[in-house]
C-alpha cells in the first residue's frame, strides 16, 4: 500500500514537471533569466562613487545617464556592487587620506539613505544574507595604494570602515608600487610594499592587481598569503593592452585561487578599437589627461566627457564599434585557460567607455544567457556571476583571521 | 584583704568578659565585613561594570605599552581590569584643544587606529563593541568590551564628514569640547565666545543624534549644557563629572543641571579626580597655583613630549605632594559620597561611573581599575540594594546606549 502510494506520487510529480516544461518550453532565454535572477550577480568595479558628489545624481532615482542606480540595478539583476573609492594617482599624502575618507562616507551615506534598498557587507556571508533579504549588496574598493597616504595605519582604518579590497596603484606609481602605465621606478613592490600587502592579508583586505605593472603583480603574488584578484582586467590575449592580463599571469593568478573580474571598457576588450584609440588620443592616459582641462576635479564630468567623445568619434567613423559579445570572448578565453573558478565580473561601469549593447547595468543578463548558448553550465555561470569572487572573499577571511590569531 | 582578693578576682574576670565581648563583637564585625565582602564580590563580578572615561588610549601612542600585561604605573591593563570585575571601557580619543583642523582630525584618527589595533592584538580578552546588546554579548563571552568616546569636538576639524568616519570607526560618544571652547560650542573652563551652541554646533548634536553617538557634557559650559538639552533629541550623558553641591568646579553639574539631564533620561558618570571630588583639595589647589605650575614643569622633565606619561606621571607627582602634607589627601569614599548626592538629586536610575582613570589624580583606595569592587561594597553597606548596585556599575548607561540606539534608527528611518 505504501509503495503504491509512493509511486503514486511519484507519477504525479513527474507529471506535474512535464506539464512545467511543455508550459514554459526549454527555452534558453528564460532558463538565463530564471538563473540570471536567482544568482548573486556581483561587479567589482563601479566609479558610481564619484557621482555621489553632483547634485543632480540620486543612486535612488533612475537616471538618463551613466550605468548604475538602483531601479537600474534590480532591472538588471545586480544585486552587489563594489563602490570604487578612486582619485587621482598624483594626488598624495594627507589630502588623498582625507578626500578617500569622504568617498567612503559618501558610499555609507547613500547606503544609509536606501537601507530599504542596500545593506553594507564586509564579508561573503553578509553578501549572501543580504542576498537572502531580497538586498543589494554593497562593498567598497579603494582603487589605488596612494590614498593610504603611505602610512600603514591608514589602511588598517580603511579596512575598519569595510574596504573589502585595494588596487595597489591607479594610473601612476605610488610610493611603494609600479603601476603599469608609468614608468617603473620602484621595480615592482619596495620593501614597505611588500608590508602593505601582508598588513591587507591581516586585515582581511583583498588585494587588487588591476592597475599594476607586471613586476608588481608577480611580487604581490609572491608575498600575500591569501589569493589575489583583479578587480576589472580582461584579456591580453585578446586585446594586448597593459591594463589586461597575459595568459601567463592569468594562469598564475588561478594557481593561487585568485579570479581575474573581467573589464567591459571597449580599449581593453576590443584589439582594433584599442589601436584606433591609441592614434585617436594617444590612449587612455592621454585622454583622461586632455579632459582633466575640461572638467577639473569633477570626476562625474570627466566620464561624461569621454563618454561624448568616444561616441562622437565613433559615429565619425574615427573609432569602431565595439559589440558587448566582445565580454563574452574574454570570459571564455580565461575559462578556457583556467577553468570557471576563476573569472568574474568588473564592468567598470561609470568610469569607462562600454560596448554597444552593454550601455548600463540593465543588460546583465544578456551575459548569463550568452555564457548559456555557449553550454557552460548553471553551476558555472553562477560562479563567473559572483560565486568565484565569494569564495576569493571568503579565503581572504579566513587567512585575516589565521593571521590574528597568530600573533 | 579577701575582699580585695575578691574584688580583684571579679575584676579579673570582669575584664576576660569585657575582652571576651569585645573579641565576639569585633568577630561579629569580621564576620559581617566578609559577608558584605562576599556578596559584593559576588554581585560585583556578576554585574557588568562600565567605566565611560579613560585615556589610557594616550599610552597606546607613547609606545612601550602593553595592555596585556600588568603594568607597574597608570591605572588600566587587561590583567587589573580583570581583577577589578571592569567589564565595558571606553577608551577616550584626546588631544588638547589647542590643536584644531586638518591635524586634529589626523591625530583623532590616529588614536581610534590605535585603541582597533590593541582590541585586535588583544581579541582574546577584547572586543570591540558599538552598541548596547554588543556589550552585553562580550560580556557573555567573558569578554572586556572595548569602546571609542571623542573627548572634544574640536577633533572633527568642524566637518560633519569626519564626526560620521568617527562614528563608522565605532565611536560611540562625542564630549562637545575639552578645556578650551570649540570652533562651535563653549568650555566651562575658557571664557565663552559663542553662547554656548553655535548653529553649526546644534547641527552637530543633531547629527550625533541620528548616527546613535552619544551626546557629552562633561567639560563644557553651562549654556552650552542648557542648548543641547534643547537640541537633542536622545538622552545625554556626562561621561566624567561630579556634583558641584560638594565639590564647586566649573567641571562638575549643579544639581539643578542634573535634575534637568534626569529629566531628559540622561546619565551622570561620576569621575574619580580628586580636584572634582574634593572641595578642601581644591581649595588648596586654588591656593597655590604655583604648586600647579611646579607640577607641570616636573611632568615636562620627566615625559618631554608623551602624553600618556604626562597623564600619569601628573597623578604621581600629585601624589608626592599629598605625601609631604602640601595638599590633603583625599580618600576613595569621596567618590561614594558623590554617587549618593547624585542619586539623592537625581534618583537611582541616572547615575554611573567615568574614572577618568590614567588621565587624572585619583584618591587614595582607587589606585587602579583593580579597586573597583569597593564602590560595589560600599555601596551595599549603604543599604543600596542589589538592583539598584548593578544599574550605577553599569545597567544605567546600557539604557541611554539603547535609547541613543532608538532615537538613531527613528531619525534613519524618518529620512
């Protein structure tokens, strides 16, 4: 009697899944989207920071430009977001301490100011429960070692407002690291370079390789303890910009349990636009550096500004057009070369020029279906999503509180 | 002749009584000072003791400080806090007022790294808490909870920006100034240039109020104190101040101040410095200023520059004149008289404890942190009851933490 009734029910479930399927179909679109919505889909890297500083951005409003706001973010399914604490690499000393200091109020402020909407995190788990609350996560990244203003308690104070990770430099060198776009002088990592990392490994700080030149990237390697990431970096294989990564690193990044997040900026993911930048205005240093002119100090206008121009001289015919597929490419050339545990998302968004059919957060999911139709698992779309950089984050913890207890 | 045999006989036997009584009574005595003893042990360290005012924090910067280990000078270390039951610290952020702007703020910062980094090195004894309930929790793990108070606003370099990094760092209290006035609010102990609150300075407290720090009144005006109770929203305390009806310094409250703080909710944290508790102390400071110059010119020799040891080397060379008769000495139990003035003014409920241990002159029984249960006993051999012991330890400023915490949430959440 019992067994009749377990195959009974047993029938009916079947069954009832069949009609599920004939329902729906199985089509791939809606299997990406159901998937798509129901993952912690992270990006490392957003410059939505310096926006919170114009007077016309509400983070809480949808907005006609830049990528990220929070009806555009729950459009688009991203539900954690590093906040990048970013200024100028040539701005040093205790006027970058305190100019980082007021970007990371600002981020808790607005965090503060739609506590419906986001919930702080500082670890993987807080990011899950936050998940689990229907929440959008929110971190922050200091993008660039110059703002600790060379003082190592600077950084412990940067960790105990919840930076969760630090590029060790921007555009230039700072005091203790070679960036890879400016002329090495200090071979890499110097000696109290060497410290700041193994301090960000206490602390339980990631540590950001974006940014930084090739030496640095190896002796950072070397010393931390916990594995590295980086941050918003695709592939030089694919598009031989400084700012990417080579197979070699890449593959040494993965040995040690690091994730390389890919970028979306069109000069780092397309080899032909790259090159016709490069003639265009001398490359991506030399154009910040033109539009500083125009803008000032004022990071939001500097975006806007190479935003209009970039796509002024694409509609000119001066620079190509870049797909957003071009995304896909670089995720699935670093899959290929060190497996699915090891690649994640950085758009860039709010700080870089995106590819047509990427032009703000909303299109997420088209990644999770492409990924998809190209037959990598849900297992492993939902690590490229955010589950890698979760289990980086969590590594991080754990060696932060081996090293404490250590003592 | 028998007669006087007699007679002296009884009197012999007379005085064995009278000494046999005299031995029961004082053993009677004994026997009920170690009773009191044993219960004040007993209640002591079952109560969460919180001291809201130390600057042992000015040790951490001195270098050569190990709060782990039993020091031989100052009155804070892990070792003598577990011995004296203290289970909640704060440790105050200073600098003195004479530094403002940009610097202020970098050596406030400085000092919060300071006391993170020694809760971290010490997590086995420490945890840092920022609320209420965190209290509670490290004090269930056997923990010390380890807290931030900003002595002085002029350590946000009168930017709302750096009083919010503060509070994310995990300060929980802000006293409005120090001994000189603020770029916002008047001293008590300078002469008044803004009338007590600036507008800037309401903002402040306004501020405070929705980011759950605690609003203090020690060490500033008495119109300072009367705007802010206008202001603020949430209870407010005064982290180390005694009764001025004992001891009359522009540092300690009327008892109309703190009827009006009770009245609010707030809290009176009595400080243990001699020069607040005693009015024949200050009397006789007020009498020599030149003892006072004397004092600070011996601190310069001996600590040049580091403030933790001026702090400290201050209260011993107080100390030293105490000893040669110079100035009176002053004994602990003045502290208990001050806690019953206040609790007489005030009621049970508002008042507690702000040493100022390691940052002034403490009288003779309160050495150190490791003192503590005397004021538990004491307090019992007063009549007070158990309940009302443990909400002066502690119980009292968990309620206006709380309630800070409430009003906070309230204010986020009417935004």
């Amino acid at each position: 009697m019992r067994q009749v009734r377990v195959s009974l029910f047993a029938c009916l479930v079947a069954v009832g899944f069949l009609i599920s399927q004939a329902a729906t179909g199985d089509d791939i679109a809606d299997r990406a989207k159901k998937l798509h919505f129901s993952s912690i889909v992270l990006d490392t890297h957003d410059d939505t920071t310096q926006r919170f500083f114009s007077k016309t951005f509400d983070i809480g409003k949808r907005n006609p430009d830049g990528h990220i706001d929070i009806p555009r973010m729950r459009e688009g399914g991203m539900n954690a977001i590093f906040f990048s604490i970013w200024i100028d690499g040539r701005i040093m000393g205790a006027p970058a301490v305190q100019k980082a200091l007021d970007q990371i109020d600002a981020v808790h402020e607005n965090v503060n100011k739609y506590s419906k909407d986001f919930a702080f995190c500082r670890t993987a788990e807080e990011v899950r429960r936050a998940h689990a609350q229907g929440k959008i996560a929110a971190l922050i990244g200091v993008e660039g070692g110059h703002m600790i203003g060379n003082d190592i308690r600077v950084l412990r104070m940067f960790g105990d407002l919840g930076v969760r990770y630090m590029t060790l430099t921007h555009f230039y060198n700072d005091e203790w690291a070679d960036s890879s776009t400016a002329k090495p002088e200090h071979n890499g990592l110097t000696d109290f370079g060497k410290d700041i990392v193994r301090e960000m490994n206490r602390q339980g700080i990631m540590v950001d390789i974006s940014h930084v030149s090739d030496k640095t990237f190896y002796d950072a390697l070397e010393v931390s303890k916990a594995p590295l990431m980086a941050s918003h970096s695709s592939c030089r294989a694919l598009c031989n910009h400084v700012r990417d990564m080579s197979d070699d690193m890449i593959k040494a990044l993965a040995a040690k349990g690091g994730v390389i997040q890919i970028n979306y900026e069109k000069s780092f993911i397309d080899q032909a636009y790259k090159d016709a930048q490069d003639k265009f205005s001398g490359g991506v240093v030399a154009m910040m550096d033109q539009l500083k002119k125009e803008c000032g100090d004022n990071e939001e206008c500097l975006n806007k500004k190479m935003t209009e121009m970039t796509d002024k001289a694409t509609a000119e015919g001066k620079l190509p057009h870049v797909s957003w597929e071009r995304i896909i490419d670089h995720i699935d050339h670093a899959v290929k070369l060190v497996g699915a545990d090891h690649v994640g998302l950085g758009s860039d968004f709010d700080g870089a020029n995106m590819p047509e059919g990427m032009d703000d957060c909303t299109h997420l999911p088209r990644i999770t279906e492409a990924l998809m139709r190209k037959g990598y698992s849900d297992d492993d779309i939902r690590k490229i999503l955010g589950g890698n950089l979760l289990r980086v984050m969590e590594q991080t913890e754990k060696v932060s509180r081996e090293m404490q207890a250590a003592r | 002749m028998k007669l006087g045999v007699v007679l002296r006989a009884r009197l012999r036997v007379g005085i064995c009584l009278l000494a046999g009584m005299v031995l029961a009574g004082a053993m009677v005595a004994v026997t009920r000072a170690e009773r009191n003893t044993e219960r004040a042990k007993h209640l002591h360290f079952s109560s969460i003791v919180i001291d809201t005012h130390d600057d042992t924090t000015q040790r951490f910067l001195d270098g050569g400080f190990d709060l782990g280990a039993r020091n031989a000078l100052g009155s804070i270390d892990i070792p003598r806090m577990k011995e004296g039951g203290l289970g909640a610290i704060f440790f105050s952020i200073w600098i003195p007022s004479k530094i403002t702007g940009p610097e202020a703020v970098r050596r406030g910062r400085a000092q919060i790294e300071a006391v993170l980094e020694n809760v971290r090195k010490h997590s086995n004894d420490l945890a840092l808490a920022t609320t209420a309930d965190g209290i509670r929790e490290a004090h269930r793990q056997g923990k010390i909870a380890a807290l931030i108070g900003i002595e002085g606003g002029h350590l946000i370099g009168s930017d709302l920006g750096v009083l919010r990094t503060y509070a994310a760092l995990g300060a929980r209290y802000m006293t409005l100034t120090h001994s000189g006035n603020a770029e916002w609010a008047d001293s008590s102990t300078a002469k008044p240039e803004h009338n007590g609150l600036t507008e800037f300075g309401k903002d402040v407290v306004r501020e405070m109020n929705r980011l759950g720090m605690i609003v203090d009144i020690s060490h500033v005006s008495d119109k300072t104190f009367a705007d802010v109770l206008e202001i603020s929203k949430a209870p407010v305390f005064a982290s180390h101040s005694d009764c001025r009806a004992i001891c009359d310094t522009p540092r300690n409250m009327t008892d109309d101040m703190i009827r009006a703080l009770t009245a609010k909710g707030g809290v009176i944290q009595i400080n243990y410095h001699v020069g607040f508790l005693s009015q024949e102390f200050r009397n006789a400071e007020k009498a020599h200023p030149e003892w006072d110059k004397a004092i600070a010119l011996e601190v310069q020799r001996r600590c040049r520059g580091k403030e933790g040891c001026q702090l400290i080397e201050g209260d011993r060379i107080t100390r030293e004149y105490v000893l040669r008769g110079d100035l009176p000495r002053v004994e602990w139990t003045k502290i208990i008289e001050h806690i019953d003035h206040a609790v007489k003014v005030a009621g049970i409920d508002h008042v507690g404890l702000g040493s100022d241990f390691d940052g002034a002159n403490m009288p003779f029984g309160m050495e150190d942190a490791t003192k503590l249960p005397q004021i538990t006993n004491a307090l019992l051999e007063k009549g007070y009851s158990e309940g009302d012991v443990k909400k002066i330890l502690g119980e009292n400023t968990l309620r206006l933490m709380a309630e800070v915490e409430r009003v906070s949430r309230e204010l986020n959440a009417a935004k």
